[in-house]
C-alpha cells in the first residue's frame, strides 16, 4: 500500500507526568519491550505505505528523538521541526505548515501504542476524503481526554477536551487524518485556558462549519505511556502480543529460559530462571537471580542475587540483592541494592543515574 499523505509525529513536549525519568529523557524515546515507544509508533506509519514524515521537536530533547532514528530501518524520509514551546496539538500542525503544504496528512502523537494497524484508518480517510478522521476509543474516565459525540453513521457532532461533565466515554487517542482545509481552521484559532492552541477545537470548528468529519473506534488495545503505571501496562501488553522467543545470548548450565524470552547478543545468564514473557537487552547479566513476566531488562544491565517482576529496567542499571522488585520502572545507569535485612517487595519509580541502597 502506497499512501498520498505526508505524516506529522509528535515528539515535542515535556512530559511531565513521567518525571523524574523524563527529566533526562523525551517521554517518546521511553523503552516498552526495549524498544523506544516512539519506534512502534514509525513502524505505524511505515506500514502505512507513508514516506515522508515531519517529525516535531523539543529544543530540549530534539537531538535525543534525532539520535533514537538515526538508524532508520523505515526508509522514512523525516524532515525536523522544531517546535519552540509546548503550545498545543494545533500549534504543532501551524508549525509544520511549510512541510505538509497542501498535502493530506497523518497526525500521530508519539507517545501512543496503539494495538491494531493505523493503516486501516488511513484507508478509510483515502476512500471517503472527509476534512477530518480522528480515532476513537471507550474509556472508563474520559474527563481526563478530549471526548467526542458521534451519530449512528460515524459522523462526529461534537468535540469537548477534558469535559467536567462528559458527553460520551469516546476519548480521542491520538490519531488523526486531516485535509487541507485544517490550516484555514487553525489560522482563526485562539489559546484555550490553558494557553494552547486545541487540535479539538480545530476539529470542533469544522463540524459547526458543516464540514465532514469522520471517526473510526479503536477495537484493540490503546495505551497512553504518560504514567508509570501505563507504562508497566504497556511493556506487559507488547511482550504479552507480540514477545516471541529469541535466545542469542548465553545461556549458562544450571539455568532455565522459559517461554518467550528474547535474549539479547553478548547476554548472559548464569544459575538463573526467565520466564517469558520477557526481554533481556545486549550485553546484560543475569546472575543467581529470578526474571519474572513481564520484565524488560535493557542493554548492560545487571541483575544478581534478586527477583524481578513485572519491571521496566533502564539500560546500564545494576539491581543486587533485592529479595523481590515488582511493578517498578527503573532510569538509566541506576543502582538499586539490599543494604541491610529488607524483606518486603519494592515498587520504585526512580529516574536516571541514582543509586538507592535499601
């Protein structure tokens, strides 16, 4: 499949609901499975059959998410835009206005993981040409997202972000195709109470003008990585549907690898139990310790003499003698060690290059 559209990846923003760890690091480049989640999101767009994608930017992070794509094994033509300040989905589209031009485009912000092919979507939006598409998920608390209220025909009639009183449970998730005519929409748009320019209002402002809009609701899964809790969800969902078993590294006697454990070059596993599903990065150790499901060990980590469940571990961290760590996201080069008789399991959340002593 080849598409006409451009695309436009959001990877600005600041991330604060994911701090300390996005201190350090774009909440886009975080790992689920150890893979940046802004890596799924270009795997989306690839498969697609999109070629171009203008990729919007941080001054903070911008050469991180550069960095995180480099290799590019999408063939993507990316162009960089730098957005200065975080003013909102719609200023994101105003500043990208040179790259799309008059092309349609694909919006995707890129912190999401969605479960099933965007490219069904975007055929949809080729075949039917509405001025907008969004994609539409049923939460339990949409006062939390922009909602939106559609007719029996996949007609959208009304747009609210973050009501206090919700109209439907439809959250808008983060996926949207637009025509040209967005540009013009956005030109008139004022800053909400939060200062930003609303991509719900644009899209709101198209249906008063009579304008087709159309929504698709998502039937897989949806994530919104903005939390640590998301984010354990997540990386438990990826390894969960799309884990498989891959032993490169070693395996040492006395050990056992079991399920689907993707086991990285140059790892090592001595007098140790993986059970999948699971991810070890290169050159990491495990050594007389436990690695439970749902557990993403990433590049030079090392775990020894502990039990690990149901965690995110950053590259280059060490975990040593930790009775039982659960439910826990773990920065980069960090160090999280027994220092006396702890017994209980931990939960930590704790960002880069720190070291905790329990």
């Amino acid at each position: 499949m080849s598409s006409h559209l451009k695309a436009l990846v959001l990877a600005g923003g600041r991330g604060t609901r994911l701090r300390p760890l996005t201190y350090t690091m774009a909440k886009q480049l975080v790992p689920v499975a150890n893979r940046p989640i802004l890596h799924y999101v270009m795997d989306q767009v690839a498969d697609c059959g999109i070629g171009e994608v203008g990729v919007i930017l941080s001054p903070e992070t911008g050469e991180q998410v550069k960095e995180a794509l480099a290799l590019n094994p999408w063939r993507l033509r990316f162009e960089w835009i730098e957005q200065d300040r975080p003013g909102g989905l719609a200023h994101a589209v105003k500043v990208a206005r040179d790259f799309l031009g008059n092309t349609p485009f694909l919006m995707y912000l890129g912190d999401n993981l969605i479960g099933q092919p965007v490219r069904d979507v975007v055929a949809t939006f080729e075949a039917e040409r509405p001025d907008a598409l969004i994609l539409l998920k049923e939460v339990a608390n949409p006062r939390q997202f922009g909602v939106a209220v559609v007719d029996g025909d996949g007609r959208v009639r009304r747009l609210v972000e973050k009501p206090k009183d919700p109209p439907s449970s439809l959250a808008l998730v983060g996926v949207y195709c637009f025509s040209p005519a967005i540009h013009d929409v956005i030109a008139t748009l004022a800053p909400s109470w939060r200062g930003e320019l609303e991509i719900t209002d644009a899209v709101q402002r198209l249906v008063e003008a009579g304008r087709p809009v159309r929504a698709v609701e998502l039937t897989g899964w949806w994530l919104d990585t903005g939390k640590k809790d998301d984010l354990l969800e997540a990386n438990r969902v990826v390894l969960d549907e799309w884990g498989r078993r891959e032993i490169i590294g070693s395996v040492g006697e006395g050990s056992r690898v079991d399920g689907r454990v993707q086991l990285g070059p140059g790892a090592i596993v001595e007098r140790s139990v993986v059970r999948g599903p699971a991810v070890i990065g290169a050159n990491a150790v495990v050594r007389d310790s436990f690695i439970g499901p749902y557990t993403s060990v990433g590049d030079h980590c090392r775990v020894e003499r502990s039990q690990v469940e149901h965690c995110v571990i950053l590259d280059g961290s060490v975990v040593e003698d930790v009775e039982r760590l659960e439910d826990s996201l773990i920065g980069r080069n960090t160090v999280v060690r027994r220092a006396g008789d702890n017994h209980r399991a931990l939960r930590l959340m704790i960002g880069d290059d720190a070291e905790v002593a329990l």
